[in-house]
C-alpha cells in the first residue's frame, strides 16, 4: 500500500464517522431544538440577553430618579417651613420680585 491508499482509506473511515454521527436522529433534534431556540422562535436567548440590558438600564434610571425625588422632597420640606426661604427661592429661581421692585440679572460671560 501507498500512501494515496493510506490517505484514501482514512478519508472513507472519517466519512463514515462523520456520516453516522451527522444521521443520529437525537442530535438532529437536539441541533433544531437549539436552532429554533436561539434564532427562530418569538421569544429567543437573543432576545431575552437584549431585554435583560434593558432592565439593567431602566433600574439604573429608577435609582437616579429616586435619588432626584429624595432631593425634591427635602427642599421642598425646607421651603414649606420657611417664609423666607420660600422668598429666597422663587427669587433666584424664578425671578420673581415684590411690587414697585427692579430686579436686575447679570449674567457672567464664561
């Protein structure tokens, strides 16, 4: 024997091997299960991994915006118990003035 019939028996050898492990009926199913699952199917590991980020995304929202309500809370406590401070805030907020008042804004060049 040659080498060519060395190879070529080899070749046939890795064929048939190849053959019975590609016609094998449960790894056929096993293979479309995971077709139909990650890719095809409505809800897909693709798009649960997606929807999963978005959560992250939006819980990550709703600490910051807990933070700002928390913040919005206490000033909102310290103006209603205080007058003055109430004055203090729609003035330099809001540029709001008394009757008969100039108010004049500055405004700094940067």
């Amino acid at each position: 024997m040659n080498e060519y019939d060395i190879l070529k028996n080899f070749g046939l050898v890795a064929l048939k091997k190849l053959k019975a492990v590609v016609t094998n009926k449960y790894l056929l199913a096993i293979a479309a299960f995971f077709v139909l699952s990650f890719f095809i199917m409505d809800n897909t590991y693709i798009d649960r991994f997606d929807n999963y980020n978005k959560i992250r995304e939006l819980n990550s929202q709703i600490e910051s915006y807990d933070k700002q309500i928390e913040t919005c809370l206490k000033k909102m406590d310290e103006l209603s118990t205080n007058k003055a401070n109430l004055e203090r805030f729609a003035r330099e907020e809001y540029y709001m003035k008394r009757k008969n008042e100039e108010v004049f804004i500055i405004a700094d060049e940067d």
